[in-house]
C-alpha cells in the first residue's frame, strides 16, 4: 500500500467507526426515551459482555448503548489494526512493530480494567 | 426527559465550544457533568473520555484524508501516550475524588492562562506589524501551538503553517522516516516525555491532552502547527480509549449519560466546523476563559469544600 493511500484507507475507518458509533448511540437513545429512562436514573446497567447479547436480543436500550460506547472506545483500536497491516503490506517492519505495540497497550489497558 | 435535553444540550454547546477555539469538550465536559448534573467525578471523567474518542476519531478521519495528520509520527508517539494513559486510568481509580477535584481546577486555570497568553502573543504580533491578512481569531490563539489539537479540521485548515523550528526533510534513519514534506522532526526523546505527560493528563481528567502535545510536537520536535494539531487529534482516539478500558471494565462509565454527552458533542463540534466563519473568536475566547476561570474556582471549592 502506497503511503498516502495509507491514511486515506485508514481515515475512512476511522470515520465509519464514528458514524457507526453514533447511530448505535443514537438508537440507544431513542430506547431510553421510549422506555422512559432518564439518565441520571440509577442504577445504571454495568458493562457485561454476556448481557450486551441479552439485551441486543431482547432490543432493550442498554444493549444499543453499550454496544455504542464499544465501538467508540475500540474504533481507535481498529484504526490500529488496520494500519498494522497496510505497514505490513508496504514492508515497513518498524511500523508494524510499533503498531503492535500500541496493539499490547491497549490489550493491557483492557485487561488490568477487567483485573481490578 | 427534560434531563436528557439538557444533557445533549450541554454535550452541543461543549462541543461546539471546543471545536470553534481548538479545545477538546473534555475540559467543559468534566464540569458539566460533576458541578451541573451531580455526577461522581470519575463517571464525569469516564463519560468525557467516550466524548474525546468520538470528535477525534471523526476529526481525524477527515485529516488523514486530507494528508494532514503525520501517520507514523502519531503511531510512534501513541506508544507512549497509551501506556501512560493506561498508567493514568488505574491512578484516577486511587486518588481521593477531592484531590481530583483541585487537580482538575489546577487544570483548568492552566488551560486558561495559555489562552490569555495566546491572545496576548497574537497581540504583540499584530501590533508588530506582521502579516495578518486572515481574521486573527481563525489561528486560534495558537501561537505557540495550538494548545489543544482537538480542533476542526476546517480550523485546522486555516491554521498558521510555522517557518521557526522546522528543517527540511533529507536524511534517512528513523527521523527521516517519521518527518513530512518540508520539516524534519527531532528531539524525539522530548516529544516522548511529552506524550507520556499527555497520557496521564487524559486519562486522570478526562480530556485529549492536546494541551500538551501540541506544543510539545510543534516547538519542541519542529512539527508544524497544522501538521501537530491534526496529528495530535489522531492520536486521542489511541490514549482517550486506553484509559477508557480501564473506566469502562471498572464501572468509571454510566451509559445512561456518557451517550447523550457524546451525542451533543458530536453535533456540537460538526456544527461548529460549519459556523467557524461566522463567529467572532475573540469575543467567545473572553467568554470561554471566564467560564474556564469560574469553573476552576467551583471545582476548587468542591475539592477543598
């Protein structure tokens, strides 16, 4: 991958994971609305990877919420990762290995989260 | 329902504020939240990080389209604002909420003074005769770099290119290969130690850490203006969502209102990439640092209270 077609492919990422992002917001907000839930109501449903699905299934506002906010805070991630490979491609090992690294350090963020 | 509105309305004007002078919303956002709805400092921070993740992924979007944001410079740096980010978010998790609350003012009062500075520096130039021919409030009061580097990319598009500081790209080697057309980046060990303040900042208050990146990449490594503000908004997304992990998997984030916030923002700071044009940046510069001001000295009282 040349470089400047590089960024533009991992612009339009970045750009879709806004775009996704905000709609799933959006349509969690409209669940809140519909449900009247207020948002200082408490408590506030915890982050819970087995009841995203639940609540997805079951069309409840958290689950659109949640699932908004994941692809908020992992579209930087994915960014990442898909600069990784364009690197990759165009043979730039130094990179690839510093994008691994922003890679282990957002892995290791996630998982002194889950830890404490 | 009215709660819900004015939460949206906030995020609007939080973000709008922050995309017209340059500033993320993370600065407003914090205060907002914690003195206006009467959250816990650290859901109010949780919820800003998730505002930060989503103006910089959609500002950046747009910069790395347009070839402005520096790729591989913004990748190397994020190593470092990542960990320390990380590093950040386990520390807010210790910190008495008080202790927060004075660090946050302190915070406050900084980015406020900078922008005094700013105003006063652009000034001087002016009285100085140097060329102006672009509505002075259009650089921002970014004389020294843009103090933030969450900014639209139409503000960004209008901001000053540096001539000081920057050396033509030419030799090889890992500073060549992080360098861009017409300036050559160097004192990385600095903008290491910069990105690693950046990092911390984020994650303990919330907001993008701009506020020292850029300088940090504009008069420290030689980047130019534009070049470090785009660059810094890409790497936001990187650090604001590490510190977040570490929110999100600890409780530190409330769906109910980290999503209308990042809503407002979101239309606040597209809206004002639209309205930049017609808004008198002077006057809202004023009124911004005397919320700043006045905002700091609540959330001192609070800490100290």
């Amino acid at each position: 991958m040349k470089a400047g077609r590089l960024e533009r492919t991992v612009g339009l990422v970045l750009g879709a994971g806004a775009i996704v992002s905000v709609a799933l917001l959006a349509i969690g907000i409209a669940g809140m609305i519909a449900a009247h839930i207020g948002p200082l109501d408490r408590p506030f449903p915890p982050f819970d990877l087995q009841r995203l699905t639940v609540d997805l299934a079951s069309l409840k506002p958290a689950g659109f919420l949640w699932l908004g906010l994941l692809a908020v805070i992992l579209t930087p991630s994915i960014r990442v990762i898909a600069s990784l490979f364009g690197f990759a491609a165009a043979g730039e090992r130094r990179m690839v290995a510093v994008a691994v690294v922003v890679l282990a350090a957002i892995c290791l963020s996630a998982a002194l989260g889950a830890g404490g | 329902m009215a709660e819900l509105l004015l939460l949206i309305c906030g995020g609007v004007v939080a973000g709008a504020f922050g995309a017209l002078l340059g500033l993320g919303g993370g600065v407003l956002i914090v205060p907002l939240l914690t003195l206006g709805f009467g959250l816990p400092l650290r859901e109010a921070v949780g919820a800003s990080l998730v505002c930060v993740i989503v103006t910089s992924s959609a500002a950046a979007s747009v910069y790395l389209q347009r070839d402005v944001a520096n790729l591989r410079l913004g990748m190397t740096l994020e190593m470092f604002t990542a960990i320390a980010a990380m590093a950040g978010g386990l520390v807010a998790f210790l910190v008495p909420d008080r202790l927060l609350a004075v660090m946050f003012a302190a915070l406050l009062m900084y980015v406020a003074l900078t922008m005094v500075r700013a105003r006063d520096a652009r000034d001087n130039r002016d009285a100085g005769g140097a060329p102006n021919g672009r509505d002075s409030g259009h650089t921002s009061g970014r004389p020294n770099g843009d103090s933030s580097g969450e900014v639209s990319p139409e503000a960004a598009e209008r901001a000053e290119r540096p001539s000081g500081g920057a050396e033509p790209a030419g030799s090889g080697g890992l500073m060549a290969s992080l360098s861009g057309p017409g300036y050559r980046v160097r004192n990385l060990g600095r903008g290491v130690l910069g990105s690693l303040l950046a990092g911390v900042v984020s994650a303990l208050f919330g907001v993008g850490g701009g506020i020292v990146k850029v300088p940090v990449m504009n008069l420290i490594m030689g980047v130019p203006i534009r070049v470090a503000t785009a660059t810094s908004n890409l790497m936001i997304g990187v650090t604001a969502s590490a510190g977040a992990l570490i929110y999100l998997f600890r409780g530190g984030i409330d769906p109910y209102v980290a999503a209308p916030t990042a809503l407002g923002v979101f239309a606040g700071a597209s809206l004002a990439s639209r309205l930049s044009d017609r808004v008198d940046l002077g006057i809202l510069r004023l009124l911004f640092v005397a919320v700043l001001v006045i905002t700091a000295a609540q959330m001192a009282l609070r800490g100290f209270g």
